[in-house]
C-alpha cells in the first residue's frame, strides 16, 4: 500500500514539477533529482544511508518551498509519510 501511495504522490510531485515556471529552475532540478531518488530507491537501486539523504532532501525542500509553493510542499510531507511507512 505504502509504494502505492508513494507511485502517485511522485507522480503528483512530477506534475508540479512540469508547472514551474523559469524563475523556479533550481527548484525544479532539485526536485527532479529527489523524484529520481525516489523511483530508484522504489526499484531497490539504494541503500539505507540513500534513504536518509533522500528524507533529509524533501525536508530541506519542502521548508525552502513553503512559502512559494505549498501545493509542492504539502506532496513533498505526502512522499515524506509515505516513505516512513515504509521504515525509510
């Protein structure tokens, strides 16, 4: 259940993503990079030490985008919640 509500929260993330204006590229690389992150650690291609650098990325850029972006901020808690049901 915990991959499947991750799939879609991804893929929400993914869909913000393509909504973000120039002025939000870094945003937008970074968190392609953390969607990327996301998908491979989904198809066991990371080890638990990736998992913790991942959580400590979406916290770190769900507080940078609070303010900004709080439709990506409230996906990136979703991913967040998802990926502690799932011990990461």
């Amino acid at each position: 259940m915990p991959d499947r509500q991750l799939l879609k929260a991804v893929a929400d993330l993914r869909e913000e993503i393509a909504q973000l204006g120039d002025e939000d590229a870094p945003a937008r690389e970074r968190l392609e990079g953390l969607a990327g992150d996301i998908e491979r650690r989904l198809a066991g291609a990371s080890d638990d030490e990736e998992g913790e650098t991942l959580v400590a990325g979406l916290r770190e850029a769900a507080t940078q985008l609070e303010i900004s972006n709080p439709r990506t901020t409230g996906i990136l808690n979703r991913i967040m919640v998802a990926l502690g049901s799932m011990g990461i």
